[in-house]
C-alpha cells in the first residue's frame, strides 16, 4: 500500500470513533504534557540556581579561615582566624590568575538614620568587591581606593537597606549611625534579590575594610578574603596559586593550612546537584503516566482489533498481506501517540507558564523537549500497537470472515 | 487470453484434526472449470462445500491434492502469495456482503485496487467509478452501505470484486441474505456479466438460484456427487421483467406461476 493511502486509510478508521480517539489520546496528552511541565519545573530550577550562584560573583574563590584542634577536638572552621588584610594585599599584588581581590570584614549592628533604625550586616571590603561580585551602584557612588586608604566614614547601601530606612527618597549624601559611628552615604547597591541558600543579598551595608576594623570590629583579623580569578576555566589553577601564596604569608613550611579555600563551583554543584535529582525524580513520576497512555492505547487498539475482526477478514480476503494489515494498525497507534504527544506538548507549554505564573518559580522549557515529546510517544505508540497489530496481522481470513 | 482452464483442481482433500478426531472435510474432489462458465456448487451445510469455497478462494490450502489457479499451481505457496492471488486473480462476494461500514460505496470498491501489488499505475478512483457504473450504481458513489439496500450493498460487493478484473468472481450463497425480488436482482447480475465473458462460480443451496447457473456441481459427504449441466436455464432479466410487470407486491410465486 503506498503511504499516503496508509495514511487516509488510518485517518479513515481514527475518524469513525471520535469519542474514543480522544479518550485514548487524553492518555498521551496527559502523559507527555506531565513530563513537559514537570522538565520544565526542574529545568527552571537548575536555571534559577545557577543565575543565583552566579550572583555571588564572577568566578568566585573564597578563602576562609581553617579549622583547629584544641584538647583533641576539632573545633571547626574559623577556630583560629589567622587571616589578616596583609594576605589579601599580598594576594592582590602576586595572584597572576587573579584579577580581584577583596577582604571581608563582617560584622552584624544597628543602623540608624533616615526615618527609623534595621540591624544588618556591616561588610568591610576594598573597592574590588564590586567586580568580584559582580554587584553595581544604582545611585551615587562606590568608595575608592583614597577613601579605604584614608579609612574615611563612608557607606555604600543595598537595596533592603534603602526601602527600610529611607522610604521614597534617595540617601544618597544622608547620614546614618553604623553602631555608635557616623557615616555618609554615598551610594545604593542595585538590587540582587535572594542567593542560593535564600538569604537576603540587598540587606547589607558596605563601608571600607579600614574603617570597619578601625571604627567597628576593632579586630585585625578578617572574615574571608573574597577573589575573582582571571578566567573561568582556570579557577582550580587560581585556587592553587592561592594556597602557594597563602602558605608563604603564613610562612607554613610543612604545616597544615590554616585557612581553606573554596570556589563557587563546588558551591554550585551541591546546589544543582539536588535539583537534578529532583527534577529527575519528577520526570520519572511524569513518565509513569504516559506507559499509562501507552497502555491505555494498547487496550484500546486490542478492543479495536477484535470489534474489527470482521473487517480485517474482509481486507484479507481481497488481497491484503498481513504485513499490510500490522501496518495499518500501526499506524492507526502511532498517529494516535503523535497527535497526542503533539497535544501535549502544547498542553504542557501552556501548563509550565501557567504554573510559573501563579506559583512564580522559574519554569523552561528545554527545545529538546520537542523533540523527546514527539519522539516518545511515536515510540509509544509502536511499542503499545505493536501487540494489538501483529494479533491482527496474524488472523486466519476464514475464521476472521465467519467471526460475529 | 491463455487456453489453461481457470480451476483445475484433482484429488483434493482436506482434513482437520480437532483433538485426537480426523474431520475429512474433502475426500477427493476433482474439478475442473474452464473460462467463461457460470457453475453453481450445491450442497448441504456439512457436505464440504465451503471447504472446496475456502480452498478455491486460496483462503486455504488443501491437505493432499493439486490446485491450479489460471494456470498457477496454488498448493504449497505461501500466506503472502495466497494474498496476492487473492488480490490479482479473484473477486470475492459474500453472503453477508462484508462491505466496511461507514465507508462510502467508491471507497469500498476502491480497496482491492490499494493492495495491489503489481506495480502497475492505476487510476484507483476512475477504476473504481467504472465498476460501480457498471453494476449500475453510478448515481450511488458516495452512499454508504447503511444508506443501500440489501441488493444495491450486494451490487457494491459485485463491483468490488469486479474491479481488479479477476478471473473468477466466487460468490458465497450471494443471495442468502435477500429477499426474492433482490435475488433475481442479483442474479440477473451474474448472468449479464457471464455474457460478458467473467467465469462465475457461486455456491448455493437453493436449487433455484443453481437454475440460473450454467452447470451444477453438488457436493456431499466430501465428494462430489454430480456434476451435469442445467437443462431449462433461467433467464434472470426475464424473471426480473415479469416480476416488474407484476408490481411492487409480487413474490416468486408469480415467477412459478410464469414457469
């Protein structure tokens, strides 16, 4: 039989019963729309986690203070906190694969100014922070390197700050109060919005590292030393020149390291990590109903096989091979899954979108999940109408004839 | 045109083995039909006339025994060469008339002409238009067997077979299913197309069908009984004209009472 008469024969016979057509097809159409929206949701996911993880900052390595052992037991990072503004200096001026470095003098005060007080995080950096995070001031101005030099009182808000304290107007050139210190504000931080772990990135107050240790921790130690390394792909390398060079600050000849270095990567991978096996997880509780579909159009397909015995019969007895007759079956099951799997497509496409709108996660759609959708459910649909065809295909015409 | 007979069959049997019990459905038959007759088989249910139907219509195979279609030995070929036998050299009507329901009375004739095999470039439509014309239901092209009459779906049936121009149409009980004046219809059918040229074979049990045949062969037991030819054939046109004249109410008794 040529295609195209294969086609209008299949057409012929999906037309003649509407209603079970589409109840058959609503299988396929659930099944391979739950599978897209469900793709879509842990795509949007992974997606969403790695815009934020990339929010931390371009190419991000952090060196943190190590662990120690005190009477026997380790007592965790940040034990003994030998970082120090020397080793960031010292980082800036001999990293080759590092094109910024900042150190991170953290501490948690009151601030008050404008119409009200918010306790917030107090972060003393140097004016490589900016680029490191990848972070840029809406309105006003960063610190320079004079003002850290000169240890000036002068702060840089995020954005959380800003609509808590000053309301409606700009701050910028107002005062605050950073625990019992005055500062001038001299500009706003563009909004971040949360990071991967859920946190606040606007709710923050940058002031130079110099002042902070002077007029705020009043500890020479610092939290972390903040770098951006160069290139992407050489962050492992940047990560080990770091550790050369921290070793030689520290002048560790043979010694443990005192400090630990990370990079956001490794961050990342935990992150996405999970997510994967989520979204995996729910794609395979989606695929579940669409062999539910397939089996669905198996059941079908079989009912069909026997209500048309008598017509296979008829088709034999003029001439049809059974080879002509499994096609026909064939067909009749995989235009079935396709035009499902096509539905819903659609329908999940729409799903997805309608999801993300009312739940506002990040949801997209891979293009491939074209491609797998049809894909699938022609597989689908030879898979299930394989059974019910070659039943067909192998009926004896006499008995096939005679059957009522 | 070949000079081979269309059926010559010799010493066939068929037998079925359900459980440990032999059925002999044939016991020997020879039989031999040249072109352009029209022969009625006769017989009781159980006398292995739709066995002798079955094998001749390369439904089947027979168990012993030699079947030559056309010149072309049929035992020992296989499914796909039985099916493509079918296809090229026989047409098939049916007592119940097997048309596909829901499908138009063109699509229907059509189909023989989709599962061709030879290669040939065909004009399925046009064919299909042509043979339908020709059994007279060219105003009925896109009815559909629920819309036709029981002797119009069996013209349909006709034209089907027709179609693919076979060397034998086998009819089974073609009349079984209808009522005086459609049979006469049909008959009339047959008949006319035999005058054509078209080897008819049908299988009857109603010895006034047999009448319109041009040879009777009556089977029982798995053989054949007698094999004579039909002395005072009917004409089915003139059955058809008395029954006409007698109005729409007039049965075959009108016929016996012309007879």
């Amino acid at each position: 039989m040529k295609q195209t008469t294969l086609i209008k024969v299949a057409s012929q016979s999906i037309l003649k019963n509407k209603m079970r057509t589409l109840l058959t097809m609503l299988g396929i159409v659930i099944g391979v729309g739950a599978v897209i929206v469900m793709v879509a949701v842990g795509n949007g996911a992974q997606t969403m986690i790695k815009q934020q993880i990339s929010s931390l900052g371009t190419n991000l390595i952090i060196v943190m203070p190590g662990s120690g052992v005190m009477g026997g037991a380790n007592q965790g990072a940040g034990t003994f906190n030998k970082l120090t503004v020397a080793d960031a200096e010292k980082l800036k001026r001999e990293g080759t694969m590092l094109s910024a470095v900042s150190p991170v003098v953290s501490t948690r005060t009151q601030v008050i100014g404008g119409s009200g007080n918010w306790r917030t995080s107090i972060n003393g950096v140097s004016t490589d922070f900016l680029a490191i995070r990848d972070w840029s001031v809406t309105s006003g101005a960063f610190f320079d390197d004079a003002d850290v030099k000169a240890g000036r009182k002068i702060a840089v808000i995020g954005a959380t700050v800003a609509t808590n304290l000053f309301p409606g107007t700009d701050p910028v050139g107002a005062q605050i109060q950073i625990g019992h210190v005055p500062f001038t504000i001299t500009g706003v931080l563009a909004a971040k919005g949360q990071n991967a772990g859920g946190q606040d990135q606007d709710d923050v107050v940058l002031v130079p590292y110099s002042t902070a240790q002077n007029r705020l921790s009043g500890n020479v130690r610092i939290g972390q030393i903040l770098a951006s390394a160069t290139n992407a792909d050489d962050i492992a390398a940047a990560q080990e020149e770091i550790k050369g060079i921290m070793r030689e600050s520290h002048r560790l000849q043979g010694a443990d390291d005192d400090f630990t270095v990370r990079n956001q990567t490794e961050i990342a991978q935990a992150a996405t990590s999970t997510t994967k096996v989520m979204s995996g997880l729910l794609a395979a509780i989606a695929s579940i109903s669409l062999l539910v579909g397939g089996i669905g159009i198996m059941n079908i397909m079989l009912v069909s096989v026997t209500e048309r015995t008598r017509e296979i019969g008829i088709r034999m007895a003029i001439g049809a091979r059974g080879s002509d007759v499994l096609t026909q079956f064939l067909v009749e099951s995989v235009a079935m899954s396709v035009l499902g799997g096509l539905v819903g497509l659609a329908a999940g496409y729409g799903g997805a979108a309608l999801l993300g709108h009312i739940t506002g996660w990040t949801t997209s759609t891979p293009p491939s999940a074209v491609a797998i959708a049809v894909g699938f459910s022609a597989a689908v649909g030879v898979f299930f109408g394989f059974y019910p065809a070659r039943k067909a295909a192998g009926l004896n015409p006499i008995q096939a004839l005679r059957y009522e | 045109m070949s000079t081979n007979p269309v059926i010559h069959i010799s010493n066939v049997k068929k037998v079925y083995t359900m459980g440990t019990n032999k059925v002999f459905a044939l016991r020997g038959v020879d039989l031999t039909v040249g072109a352009g007759e029209m022969i009625a088989v006769m017989g009781s249910s159980g006398s292995g006339k739709s066995t002798l139907m079955n094998i001749l219509g390369c439904l089947d195979v027979p168990t012993e025994g030699s079947y030559e279609l056309d010149g072309i030995r049929v035992d020992g070929l296989n499914r796909n060469q039985l099916a493509d036998l079918r296809n090229q050299k026989l047409g098939f009507v049916f007592q119940g008339f097997n048309l596909l329901s829901r499908t138009s009375a063109l699509d229907n004739v059509e189909l023989p002409l989709l599962y061709d095999r030879s290669g040939r470039k065909l004009d399925t439509r046009a064919l299909a238009t042509e043979s339908l014309r020709r059994v007279g239901l060219g105003d009925r092209l896109d009815h559909q067997p629920s819309e036709l009459s029981g002797g119009q779906q069996q013209r349909v049936a006709i034209a089907r077979a027709l179609v693919t121009s076979p060397k034998l149409l086998l009819a089974d009980e073609p009349t079984g299913n209808l009522d005086s004046h459609m049979t006469v219809e049909v008959m009339a059918l047959f008949q006319e197309l035999n005058d054509q040229g078209i080897t008819v074979l049908l299988v009857t049990h109603e010895p006034d069908v047999a009448q319109y045949a041009k040879r009777i062969v009556e089977v029982r037991d798995g053989r054949i009984l007698r094999d004579h030819p039909v002395v005072d054939r009917r004409d089915a046109a003139a059955d058809l004209a008395t029954l006409n004249a007698a109005g729409p109410d007039a049965d075959v008794a009108v016929l016996e009472e012309a007879a």
